[in-house]
C-alpha cells in the first residue's frame, strides 16, 4: 500500500474454502486486506480481538454453527460494531431472503455464483476504493477538535457527506469553492475524493442543516446523494459521527438532482431534518 493511502479491512465469513479463497484472492487484487473465517464464532473472536474495526464483512447466510441473519443482527446488536456495513452472500435470489437480510442489518446482498467485477463494484461503493487517496483521516482530524468545542460549550455540531453518482471530471475543487463562498467562516468543506465532498457545520443542528443544503443546492450538478449526521443526536465522537453519516449515504438516504423544489424540500423533511423542539 502506498504511503498516504488508507488500508481497509474486510473480513468474509463463509464455510466454503472455495468461495473464502476466490473472495480473498478477488479483494486483495484491488488492495484490500481480506481476513476470512469459516465459522460465525471464528468470526466473532476475529472481530472482537481486533483494535480498529473491520471497513466491510461479508458474510454467507448458511453458516454451520448460526445462520447470517442470526450473526448480523447480534453484531448490529452491540454498539461498537453497529455501523459495520455487512453484505449478504446467498445463492438464494428470493425477495423473503433479500427482505429478510435488510432487516437484519446487512446493507448488500449479493447473489451467488457472481462475477468478480460486481463484487468489486459492492465493495467499493461500501467501503470505499484502495487505488484513490482520499482525506477522511484529515477530516477525522478535524471533527475531533470540533466534537470537542461542541461538548464543551454544550451545541450542536453537524456533518454532511455529498457524493456525485457521475464522472466529475476535476470539478469537485470548484464546486468546493462555489459552496465555501456560500458558508461561514467557521464552517469547513472536505474535497473527501474525486466524486465526494464534506461539509462540517460548527454550532449547526437539524434545522440549520436543512438552511445549508438548500443553499448548496444551486451549485452541485448532476445526481448527488446527501447524509447527515449531528452531534450528538448521531454520534458521541468523530468515528460515530463518521460512521452514520457514511451508512446513511450507502442506503441513499436523499437524491436532490432529479426532483423539483417542492419534491427537494419534502425528501429533506422525510430524512428528519426538522425543527428542535
């Protein structure tokens, strides 16, 4: 791995050598660091004798000892291990299981046999790409110091992660720039990647979230998604904080590119971006 690029860790649980070995051997062709268990309890001990946090688990439903629905829901039980994006390895294609496995928690599901391309492609848009440098750690960073201030002086603190589906071709640094003129002094945008911005909103809540994304609206192009997360509706800390916001932008929490104002304006309301009481 270079030096400035961030690892990922996934772990995949299957029973089968073969399909642990070809996942393996899939993954870790693109970069990431590929742990594998046979088992839910080997799975488990794996995951709970680790000090950083798995990025990814993908896990097979038919496990030997519980099934993947069972070790999905008591990992998600736990809060530690809560915002784990997990995805779903089944050969069975029904909507009851597809069903079945969202409820549980996993984000994915993927049905087997499968090409190595989707795989990729699942992987990639859950725990992000190990071929481009991005600044999550710059914005882990600075969240810290933020959480801090907002603890001390006893406000709100917000995050929102925005990421064009397209090609953005260079344009991320300007549309950065377009949304900094928009913003306070206080406030920061992130260039995350090629294709993802994040904004951190110093002494802003719910209702100051929603001002923000409308403000913004103007100057993005495109399909985006938005997450949100708030301090401390959302996240105790900088990991939590990034952590919500991360899972909520992998579910498509809201799309503003494709809807007229009226339409805009409901979706923000529909993702709890309402008035404090």
């Amino acid at each position: 791995m270079e030096k400035g690029k961030e690892t990922k860790d996934i772990l995949v649980v299957d029973d089968s050598v073969l399909v642990r070995l070809m996942v393996k051997d899939i993954l870790e062709g693109e970069g990431y660091n590929v742990v594998a268990a046979a088992t839910s309890e080997e799975a488990v001990r794996k995951i709970k004798s680790r000090k950083e946090l798995f990025d990814l688990i993908i896990v097979d439903i038919n496990l030997p000892d519980q099934n993947g629905f069972e070790f999905i829901q008591n990992l998600k039980s736990e809060e530690k291990y809560r915002h784990i994006p997990v995805i779903i390895l089944s050969a069975d294609a029904k909507v009851t299981s597809i069903k079945k496995a969202v409820e549980a928690g996993a984000v994915d599901y993927l049905v087997k046999p499968f090409k190595s391309e989707e795989l990729v492609k699942r992987v990639e848009k859950l725990a992000g790409s190990v071929k481009k440098e991005d600044r999550y750690p710059e914005l882990k960073d600075l969240l810290k110091k933020e959480v801090n201030r907002a603890r001390r002086g006893n406000v709100n603190l917000s995050l929102v992660l925005s990421h064009c589906e397209g090609k953005m071709e260079g344009e991320i640094s300007k549309i950065a720039e377009k949304i900094r003129s928009k913003l306070r002094d206080i406030d920061a945008v992130f260039e995350i990647n090629e294709n993802t911005l994040a904004l951190v909103l110093p002494v802003t809540g719910r209702e100051g979230v929603e001002v923000v994304v409308k403000k913004i609206q103007g100057e993005l192009r495109g399909s985006w998604r938005y997450a949100i997360s708030t301090y401390p509706d959302n996240g105790k800390d900088e990991d939590e904080l990034i952590n919500f916001a991360k899972e909520s932008l992998m579910k498509g929490e809201l799309n503003l590119s494709q809807e007229n104002d009226k339409e805009k304006e409901g979706k923000i309301k529909a993702i709890g971006l309402k008035k404090r009481s």
